[in-house]
C-alpha cells in the first residue's frame, strides 16, 4: 500500500531530484501535503455549502482556489523547479485564506488557520527564497487590509454561531496538517545526519587508504632496492659457482682425477644452474609485477629461433627417453617479436612436457592464423605425458603453484615457469590457453599478435 503511494507519489518527482534520498522525502512530501491539503478544505468547503443561504461568487472563487491546489504537483513536474512549485502554493494559500477570511467569517473564519499553514509552507520549501516570499505576503496582507478599510467590516455571509463547527474542523485540520510536516522535517533531519555520518565514515577510510598508499610505497621502494641488490648480490656468486665448476671439472677430467670426483662437480653444477633458473625466475616476476621490465622487440627468424630451442631442449626431452618433434612451414616471414621473452616461454614450456613425459612425443607447432582479431603467430607445445586434473589446471598459472600436491615431491620444480610464461604473452599483447586430460597428454597454445617486420627500403634500394 506503501510502496503504491510513493510510485504514485514518486511520478510527480522531477528527474534531477531523483538521485539523493533527502531529495526525494523531501519532494515526495511536499506532494503528498498538496493532495491532502485540499481534500480537507474541501471538507471545510462542504461545511459552507451547507450552510451559506446562497452559494454566491465568492464561494466558487474559494472553492476553485482550493481545488486548484491539486494541480501543484503537476507544476512541479512540468517546472521541475522545486522554488516554483512552492512559491505558487505559499502564495496562493495566503490569498485563499485572506480572501476566504474576508468573506466568510472575518478573523473568526475557518480559512484563516491557513495563512499559519502557508507561513510554515513558507519557511521549509522556500528558505532560499524567503525575501520574495514574504514580499508577496506582505502585498497581500496589505490589499486585505485595505478591502477591511474601504468596507468599514467585515461582510456577514455566515451567522457566528454557524462558523463554529467548522472553525473547530479546520484547527484540528490545521494541525494534523501541521503534525505531518514535523515528522517529516524529522525524517529529514533523520536522513541528513545518516548521510554526515556516513560522509565522516567515508573521509575515516580515505584517510586510512591514503596511510595504506603511503606504506604500500614504502614497501615497493625498499623491494626494488630488494631485488636490484638480489640481482647483483646473488647473480653474480652464482655465476661464479657454475664457471669455476665448468673450469675445475675440465681441468679435472685432463688430470685423469677418478669419475667420483666429476660427478660431484656435476652435482654442484646442476644445483647451481636450478639456483641460478630459479634466482632469475623470481626477480623477473617481480621486475613485471613492478613494471620495471619492458619489451625489446625485435626482427625475428621464427625458423632459427625454433631450431635453437629444439636443440637446447633435446637434452631434457632426452632424459625420458622422449621423441622432440618440429612442426612449422618451410616458409615463414620473419616477424616483430621479442625474441628473449619467446625464447624463454618456449623452453619453460618444452622443459615441463620433457619433465612430465616418459617415452613419448613432444611436439613444437610453430604456424600463422588469422582471425576477426588479426594475424597472430601461435606457438603450441603438446605432449602425451602425465595430463592434469581440472582441478590442477586452475591453479597452475598462479605463482608457486603446481597441479598436484606431490608434484615437487616426485618432479622437483617451484611453479614460477607457467606464471612467468603467462605474464611474458600477456606484455606482448597475447594469451596462453591450456589443455589437458589426466593421465593422457597437455597441450599449452600461446597467441602473440603476428607483426610483420618492417623492409628496411634505404637498405633494400
Ligand atoms: P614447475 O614446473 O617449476 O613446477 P611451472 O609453473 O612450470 O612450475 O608448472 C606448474 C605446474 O604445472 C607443474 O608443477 C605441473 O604440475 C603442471 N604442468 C606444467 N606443464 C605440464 C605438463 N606438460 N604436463 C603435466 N603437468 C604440467
């Protein structure tokens, strides 16, 4: 029933009032005071009907003035000006009181608790007009003033006694109405104070974002001075680590030292070399996540950059005993790429399939497509190894994740390759897709946009 009245309520609502909730009590009020009002003076209206001997002009004047207060509300939304909808409802309450006063019953008439009801009127809606408002009061108390002079009295319509009833009606109308507009002053008030204090609320938890700014910087700042020291301090010993191991196994292996010995030098080179990966993995995670790394494209031989991958994964593909298989047109025009980043996706990619396989294929599928979305190189790498669970799929391309709890366990590995191989697509404008069945095989796709390298005309004339 509620919510009925205030659509009903709400249509007569001007748009730009719509959007704050003070906005709209405050104008859904000021309609419904305006379909009130005149149906108790109606009431009132009735009471002279019945009682006046004749219903001469000045009755209808009265009556069409009250009943014209229904139309306030359709000022208001055709205006969409609250001020205007107002001031023609103050002024034309002070004239109907004044007017009606005069008439019918002088300062003992029933209109005249009216003139209170368009004084309050006054003061709530047109607190920002108030000096026009109450210079239209004033012309009006003055011409009522001047019609009592010229007449000497007030004219006698009605008997005292007969104004009686309906004085009596139209006070406690006058004060139901009254009533009305102070619970809805408090509703305002009710609503505005919410609105301070969620405003309070809200300057509360600007300040404490700007403290969490403020520490978030610090923290970035004291990481990159983190990772420049990590990428020389660590870097740089592990370097050294892996040459004196190469030199002393080399010359180890002149001197004819036993094969034990050579083995523990290949330990120390292997761990070496997994610390180094892992060291550069890290610090170029983070150097994206920073925006510190950017791309160095460059003019790219698809056909020699996947040769050299071959060959530098084979000894891993190897180790399983696995098959490693190129696949790409004989013919394929050199591209812009980034050839470092490309490189190190591809081998990240081939090392897990060579990781993950035993005695099975591994393919690289280097090929040009085209779609709605452009030319595009795609680079897949399938293999018919371990597969993964849904589940495990989910996960993999978040930092330090793999697909099962036990793969480090029985694999090794820090699941920071597929998460560096994503972020690496991503900055060439790409993606990586994934397919896999558990148990069957793995397929990754990556898609960067195919540019063709620019002839250089100086050059070629
Ligand atoms: P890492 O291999 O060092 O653990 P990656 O980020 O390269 O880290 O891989 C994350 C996980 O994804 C791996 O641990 C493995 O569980 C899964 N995975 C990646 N490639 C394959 C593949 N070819 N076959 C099966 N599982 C794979």
């Amino acid at each position: 029933m509620i919510a009925r009245l205030n659509t009903l309520l709400d249509w007569f609502i001007p748009v730009r009032f719509r959007s704050s909730v003070s906005d709209v009590t405050v104008v859904r009020n000021f309609v419904l005071l305006h379909f009130l009002g005149p149906l108790m003076g109606q009431a009132v209206m009735a009471f002279l009907w019945l009682n006046l001997p004749v219903a001469g002009w000045q009755f209808w004047v009265t009556e069409i003035c009250v009943s014209s207060f229904f139309l306030v509300p359709i000022i208001l939304r055709k205006s969409g000006s609250m001020e205007l909808a107002a001031m023609v409802s103050v002024q034309m309450l002070v004239g109907l009181s004044l007017f009606g006063s005069f008439w019918f019953g002088g300062i003992s008439s029933p209109l005249l608790p009216w003139f209170l009801i368009a004084m309050v009127l006054c003061f709530f809606y047109l607190a920002e007009a108030i000096r026009n408002a109450l210079i239209g009061i004033a012309l009006q108390l003055t011409l009522f003033t001047i019609a009592r002079l010229v007449t000497g009295e007030f004219p006698q319509l009605l008997d005292h006694e007969q104004l009686l009833l309906p004085n009596v009606f139209s006070i406690i109308a006058a004060l139901a109405y009254m009533t009305m507009m102070c619970l809805f002053y408090e509703t305002v008030m009710r609503v505005s104070l919410r609105l301070e204090q969620a405003t309070i609320n809200q300057r509360e938890r600007v300040e404490e974002l700007r403290g969490a700014m403020a520490k978030a910087e610090q923290a970035s700042r004291r990481k990159s001075i983190f990772l420049a020291k990590m990428n020389h301090e660590l870097r740089t010993p592990l370097n050294a680590i892996i040459g004196f191991t190469e030199m002393l196994k080399e010359e180890w292996q002149d001197r004819g030292e036993d094969a034990r010995k050579s083995q523990d030098l290949d330990r120390i080179h292997a761990a070496g070399r997994h610390l180094l990966a892992l060291v550069n993995n890290v610090i170029d995670l983070s150097s994206i996540e920073s925006s510190r790394m950017d791309l160095s494209v460059e003019e790219v031989d698809l056909r020699s950059l996947a040769h050299d991958v071959i060959a530098t994964a084979s000894p891993l593909a190897q180790k399983r005993h696995n098959q490693l298989v190129l696949n790409m047109p004989e013919e394929i025009t050199p591209l812009e790429l980034d050839a470092l980043k490309v490189r190190q996706s591809l081998l990240n990619l081939l090392s897990n399939a060579a990781k993950f396989t035993t005695k099975g294929v591994i393919m690289l599928t280097v090929i040009r497509t085209t779609d709605a979305d452009g030319d595009w190189l795609s680079l897949e790498v399938t293999d018919n190894g371990i597969g993964m669970r849904p589940d495990g799929l989910r996960r993999i391309f978040k930092t330090f994740s793999q697909a099962e709890d036990d793969t480090a366990t029985h694999y090794g590995g820090s699941g920071l390759g597929l998460a560096l191989t994503k972020r690496f697509a991503e900055m060439m404008g790409g993606t990586i897709v994934v397919r896999s069945e558990f148990g069957v095989g793995t397929s990754f796709t990556i898609r960067v946009p195919a540019i063709e390298a620019q002839i250089d005309q100086r050059s070629a004339a």
